[in-house]
C-alpha cells in the first residue's frame, strides 16, 4: 500500500485509512474498488454481514464480478455459516485500469446534479474549481472507453452515491499496484471530498491490506522516504531523530524496493539484508530478480521459513537467520492492523525451534556488535523497552508502552481521522483535490489487457493450489470472459500460452465473469510476465500487462 501512503498524504495530510471496520455497520453506503474482500480478508465478512444487518447498502467496482462478494459464508456467525450472507447489491463492472474515469465520470454527473457539498468543499477544501473545469473538458466519450462503462453506469453510482448521508470506500490492490496507483487513491479522495464523507462516524476511507505488518511497518518508518512515526526523510527530521538517539541520522532518502532490485541488478549493491521476505517471488519480472540478486555480494536472509530467494547464489555469500512468530518472542509484543489498531499479543510458552531469535533481536545483536557506542544505541533487552522507545519518538504512538497483556489495545487517531473536517497536517487546514487524467489501458488489436490477483495465500506463500471461492483448481488458471473465449473458440479446461514483453506461461483457461478485453491470473506466478514499471511516486510496481494469448494444440 506505498501508493495509499503517498496518496492520503499528498491530499489529506496523513497516509493512513481515515476509519475503523467498525464503520462498515451503520453506514449507509459501502463502496468496494479492486478487492475480493471475501477471498483476501475474510475478517472483513463478519462486519459485512451485521452492515446487511443494520441496512447498508454494498456496491463493487471492480472488473471481475466476484463469487463471494456476491454471497459468502461466514463462519463465526451461525446462521451465515448455515445459509450463506448476500453481501453484493450493485456491480458496476470497471475496466482494469479504469477507476480513475469511472469516478470522474461519477463527480462530473454529481456537480451536474448539485449533489455536492457545496459548504463542506468551500470551509474545508482547496482545488475544487480546477477539477471542476477539468472534468468539463472530459468527454463523456473519452471516460466511457477508458472506463469500460456507459455514461449511464456512472450516472447509477452517482445517483446511488448521491443519496446517501453516510459511506465508506474500501479498496485494495486492485487500485493500487498500476503505474498511475497514486492517482487511483487520488480520485478516491475526490469521490470521498465531494460529498463530505471524511471527519465523521460511518464515513471514511479504509485502504485494507491482508498483512497484519503492513500499517505498522509504515507506521514505524520501514519505508525508504519516512522516518518512525510519519516524519519525512529531510534535514529538519534528520535533526530531530538524531537529538533523540544522539547519533547522526541520515537526511537523505533510501532506496525503495524496486530501486534496490534495479541498482543490484546494475552490480551498484555490495551487501542485502532482506527482512520477512521473498523477493524472487514478489518483485515483478522474475528472471531479471533472480539475476539481480546473484550479482550482490553478501545477502542475508532474516525470515521464520525457507524460501526460494535463500536458495540462490551470491558473489561470495548468503546468510540464514532464523526468526521467531510474534506469538514465539519472549515477552509478547505488538502488531499494528489496517484500522491503525495496535494490539498486544502475548507469548505462548513452551514452543521454540532452534536456535531462532525474536525477530527484533537479531538486528539488535548485530548492531550491538558492528557500530560505535552499539550496547548504547541497541539498549533493547525486551519488547516492552522498545515500545517504551516508539513511545518516546513517535507521538502517534504514545501509549503503546501501556499494552502488556492479552487484550490491550488502542487506536492512534481515535476512531476517525480529520474529525470535524480538520486536515491539520494540510496547508491551511484544508483538504486537497486533484486534477487527474484518465489513463487508457484498453489492450492492442488482437491482445488483452492482464491483471494479477491473489488466493488461497498470504504473501507469496501459497497454502494450496485450489480457490475454493473462484472454482479454481490450479494456480496456473487463466480466467477470461465468455465473450472472448467464444471468439477465440477456446473452452473450460483449454491449455494455452501467454506472452508479455518480458517473458510467457502456460495456463488454463477457465471462464468467469471478468470485464470483456482483460484476463486474470494468480500471482505471484504471473510475475514472469510483469515488465518493472512502477508508480514514479510511490515506486509500487504494476502487477499489470497486456498479453497475447495462443491456444496449445495438442
């Protein structure tokens, strides 16, 4: 979610979900872009379940029409588990790569219809006039081929959008890992400003993630141009940061992901310390990963399993560092969810492999051992004394220190972010609106346009080759539309091949209800086909690619 946090920071002032799950009940309208929350995080089911409960309407945009979105079986709530919760009111079937000119087709359609708000837009937000006058130069033409759908499609959403006094916009990958992510988060704040739906109960804006590390590791500054607690990289925090650990730190950005795959490849990097994960396996275009990666010159591996990126070679060496579960780690400790909700999760005794270590240890010992003054610098014994530090240095998280045992927790922000339409880590207290162009992702003649997409995973490891869900029997499904199989006279079962500019797969074709033009397919196996095009703001790559497919005979 690099995108979410670029995105929400450059217009609302802070990069993270402005609401809680708990604001799915109640509110009247529930808007999910990109995500098959039922497949990635079912957690989210069961405040699905009591929304339909207590009368909220749901509305997807996506460009595969998903089966348990459509109706899902939750199992903590009995009846849901016996008869299944429909969930899906309103579809509204996207082109892949066409949010941001579906939902400006959406805002054009609501400032016609003056179903704006007007007071909160002139008392809380800049901008407004300049993409007012931009989306009266976008044609409803040019929005409808980009977006995949009829003027009349956008009109509905508007309508629907349009009356109702509460919503909250839910999205995931599917809007941000594109060349133009940033953007995508961009229209959602526009979607969610034009009508007022920040600052206030049942309302916001909730990026959802299937990793309980993701908010906090953002959170805590694992991001190459932020420091603990939000504060940019420069000279001014540089200076704050060293005054609190009386030591020199750095004002210049790191290197993000992709950056450092690039440069390894490129023989700029001599030494790699990979943290809980699988770079092979994630980064986009696999061969060029593996190549990269066998060019650096000492790597070492930090992670609780085996995983094929420790298994290739280097210049001179790889190192294996067995890390501990947080449920393992003496002490207990924390993990941040996508609701900014810090939870304590204590020790479970008794369970230990090896000689693995809690994964905070590690880095601490080897700090202790290769800097000046490191018993200083690394003073952690435990868990609680670096919540003590995060306490310290991270206004955000004060009171974390306090969580000690099983059920502790608290919320940074509160409940609702901006509350009262306050934006107070804006210019002038003001929320911003973006001008953005519509991008076109309409695939060649002859070719389609591919999006990746996950299941029955977390991360890249994979604990089954069957989604359940999808019907799916393999991981090397490719699911394409009715329409097009048709064209191209290929049936359920049919081996085929598919090709990028970076690389092919075979696969097999399985038809299901996905936008006319794109295909589907698992990742991280369609890594092969995925160039290394990344968003220039953010750097997350674009799981993304158009293809051509070739039917394999015999």
């Amino acid at each position: 979610h690099a995108a979410s946090v670029s995105g929400l920071k450059a217009t609302l002032g802070i990069g993270a979900p402005t609401c809680s799950l708990s604001d799915f009940i109640g509110t009247q309208l529930l808007v999910i872009f990109g995500s098959d929350l039922a497949n990635n995080q079912p957690v989210t089911t069961k405040y699905m379940h009591y929304a339909k409960k207590h009368g909220t309407r749901i509305a997807v945009v996506n460009p595969m029409r998903e089966y348990g979105l459509e109706r899902y079986w939750v199992p903590s709530v009995a009846s849901s588990a016996l008869f299944g919760t429909k969930l899906m009111d309103e579809f509204f079937q996207v082109r892949v790569g066409g949010d941001i000119a579906f939902i400006n087709g959406v805002i054009k359609t609501l400032i016609a219809l003056n179903r704006v708000d007007q007071e909160f837009i002139a008392k809380r937000t800049t901008g407004y006039e300049d993409l007012k006058a931009a989306l009266v130069a976008q044609s409803w033409e040019m929005l409808e081929e980009r977006s995949g759908l009829s003027r009349q499609e956008m009109e509905r959403f508007a309508l629907l959008y349009g009356h109702a006094r509460s919503a909250v916009f839910v999205y995931s990958m599917g809007l941000t890992q594109h060349e133009f992510g940033v953007d995508n988060v961009k229209a959602i704040v526009n979607l969610a400003l034009s009508r007022g739906m920040l600052g206030r109960d049942k309302c916001g804006i909730m990026p959802i993630g299937g990793h309980s590390g993701i908010q906090g590791g953002g959170d805590c500054g694992a991001e190459a141009d932020k420091f603990p607690g939000g504060f940019p990289v420069n000279e001014e925090s540089a200076r704050r940061f060293s005054n609190l650990w009386r030591h020199p730190v750095p004002s210049r950005p790191g290197l993000r992901v992709s950056e450092m795959i690039e440069a390894a490849g490129n023989g700029e990097l001599n030494f790699l310390y990979s943290i809980g994960g699988n770079l092979l396996e994630t980064m986009p275009d696999r061969n060029f990963t593996a190549r990269a990666l066998e060019k650096v010159a000492v790597r070492v591996h930090q992670d609780i399993v085996l995983n094929s990126s420790m298994l290739l070679d280097a210049e001179q060496a790889v190192l294996i560092l067995p890390g501990q579960t947080r449920y393992e780690q003496r002490g207990g400790g924390t993990a941040t969810n996508t609701e900014r909700r810090i939870r304590f999760t204590p020790e479970i005794p008794g369970h230990q492999i090896g000689h693995s270590l809690p994964e905070w240890e590690i880095p601490t010992l080897i700090g202790r051992h290769v800097m000046p003054n490191g018993d200083l610098l690394f003073p952690y014994e435990n868990t609680q004394s670096i919540r003590d530090e995060m306490s310290r240095v991270m206004p955000i998280y004060q009171g974390i220190e306090k969580l000690k045992k099983e059920g502790d927790h608290l919320q940074w922000g509160g409940p609702f972010l901006h509350k009262a339409g306050q934006f107070s880590g804006m210019p002038n207290g003001r929320a911003l609106f973006s001008v953005l162009n519509p991008p076109d992702r309409r695939a060649s003649s002859g070719k389609f346009y591919l999006a990746t997409r996950r299941g029955k995973q977390f991360n890249s490891m994979t604990f089954g080759a069957a989604d359940r869900l999808m019907g799916a029997k393999s991981r090397d499904t490719v699911f394409m539309s009715p329409e097009d199989a048709e064209q191209l006279e290929l049936a359920d079962g049919a081996r085929v091949v598919i090709r990028s500019d970076t690389g092919e797969m075979n696969g097999v074709i399985q038809i299901a209800p996905v936008k006319s033009g794109t295909l589907q397919a698992y990742w991280p196996e369609t890594n092969v086909l995925i160039s290394r095009r990344t968003d220039p703001v953010s750097g997350e790559p674009d799981y993304n690619a158009e293809v051509s497919i070739e039917k394999i005979i015999g």
